[in-house]
C-alpha cells in the first residue's frame, strides 16, 4: 500500500534547497525511534544503543511506523 501523502510540516527551505515537509509515517517512525532510544535497557536484554547499528534501528522504527499507519488506516474505515 502506498503512503499517503500527509504533510506534517511546512516545506523547509536553506539556500533555496529543501524538502517537502515531514510525511505522518515518518513522524510516527521519528516517535518510535524517539522511544526506542529513550530505553536505557538492562544488562541482560541490552538496547538499542548496545545492540543495534543506526541503520537497525532506523529500520525497526519504520516497521512500527508503518503498523501505525495500518491500525490508523483500519480505525478509519471503521467509522461511520
């Protein structure tokens, strides 16, 4: 399924470069790489910081995201 395209954020410009704002999976993405991160973990388990690489994490937090996006997407269509 294709990403809806929702604008969180207006466009950022610097030097007449930029990018078009921030999309809903990539704030939920943002807010679970936020949390992930935010868990210091323990000595048996470990965290993200220990364990995973940027690039792991990035990827994991997409993956909720686009849960996200999904349980979002079934709510809506459930409602009248």
């Amino acid at each position: 399924m294709p990403e809806p395209k929702v604008e969180m954020f207006a466009p950022v410009v610097i030097d007449g470069n930029g990018f078009g704002g921030c999309t809903m999976l990539d704030w939920f993405a943002g807010q679970a790489l936020a949390g992930m991160l935010a868990y210091p973990g323990d000595l048996s388990a470990g965290s993200y910081h220990n364990n995973s690489s940027p690039d792991d994490a990035a990827e994991v937090a997409y993956h909720f995201a686009e849960a996200m996006m999904k349980r979002r997407a079934a709510l809506a269509e459930s409602q009248p």
